[in-house]
C-alpha cells in the first residue's frame, strides 16, 4: 500500500495537524508520501522531510498554489492520487476544501473525519454531531480520506530530514484569482429581534 498525506501549512509552517494525519497513514500501514504545495514554501517540506515514518516529500513549489486555492490544488492531488491507495488530508479548513473535489476527480467516495483506524479499509467516524461512533468500510480503489487531528497522537519529528522531490510545473490549471479575504459577518440578534417585534405590532395593528 501507498499513502499520499497532504500537508497542512500557511507556506511558512507545517501545521500540526499533518503530524496527526500521518500518524493515521502509520496505522493503516505502507509508504507514506507528504505532498507540500504552495508558493515559497521549501521550508515547510524541511519540516515535512523530519516528520517521523514519511519515506518521501513531494514538493511542489508553484506560483499557481500560492494561495492554496481548490480549484488548483485538488488538480494536482488528483493526478498525483492515481498512484495510492490513499490519500489522506487533515479535517482542517483546507482538507474540506481539496478532498470533496479530488473524490469527485478520482470517482470515489470520501470518508470524512475519521478517528481511528480499524484496517486499511475499516475506519472510526463520528455521527450525529459526535453522539455515535460509526465504522465504516470502504471497498474504492483509491480511499479519500479527511482526518480529524484532535482524535490521533501526533509523531515527533526527526533529527535526520529526507530528500525533497520537486515536483515539475502544473499543465493544467483552473486559475481562479483570490480578490481578498475578510471576516465573517453575522446577523445582529439584537436587530432581529427588533425587526420581528414591528412585523408583530404592524400586524396587530391591521387585526
């Protein structure tokens, strides 16, 4: 068995969340590949390279995951995801984003979440907003699979790192452009409330 871990990162810093994500490549057992793409971001796959049980770094090193972007990341994890049986990413913000697009690329399934691992087929995941634990079983030739850091120890890194493999430039590219990134906005309650309230008296009013 092959594993492709997908790294967690801000192109400055491997999260701690990939260390997670690879302890549950360890447990289902084979090689394990880290892919670290993005734009300026050869010291993330450093730290990738020391991260214990990893055999190899795929680093693709482009302008075009500068942002970490879907719609191009997925791209490229797709085409790479051909030659695994697994490819496997944190159940972080990032990994929601890229595994649902790369499942539908591969014509798969994606198992979400998981938080243990039964066998190289056979997995824990919570359901019913974490009430029940279900073990599911996936029969894909390929298993897309997000994994949900907090449930997994992480692995220590290492003091000797592997060779790093550059990857060549993307042929294919979605390229959408990121216009800005803003804050959440929520609906005032209290002007909900107040709306509400003159919708009740208005009403009234006519009765």
């Amino acid at each position: 068995m092959s594993i492709l871990v997908i790294a967690e990162h801000n192109n400055a810093e491997l999260n701690a969340a990939t260390l997670n994500t690879v302890a549950a490549a360890q447990a289902i057992g084979g090689d394990i590949d880290v892919l670290v793409a993005g734009a300026g971001c050869a010291a993330v796959a450093d730290a990738a390279a020391k991260v214990a049980g990893v055999s190899k770094v795929l680093l693709a090193d482009n302008a075009a995951y500068a942002n970490l972007l879907p719609e191009n990341v997925s791209l490229l994890i797709a085409e790479l995801g051909k030659g695994y049986t697994h490819i496997l990413a944190p159940a972080s913000t990032n990994g929601k984003n890229y595994l649902p697009r790369v499942a539908a690329l591969l014509d798969v399934d994606q198992i979400s979440e998981i938080t243990a691992v039964e066998s190289a087929d056979t997995f824990k995941r919570p359901i019913y907003a974490g009430n029940a634990i279900a073990t599911v079983q996936s029969s894909a030739a390929i298993k897309v699979i997000t994994v949900r850091a907090t449930a997994l120890t992480p692995l220590q890194p290492k003091a000797a790192a592997l060779p790093l493999k550059p990857l060549p430039p993307p042929t294919t590219l979605a390229l959408p452009a990121l216009l800005g990134r803003a804050g959440q906005v929520r609906p005032s309650g209290t002007g909900w409330c107040q709306d509400r309230h003159l919708w009740w008296s208005r009403h009234a009013e006519r009765r």
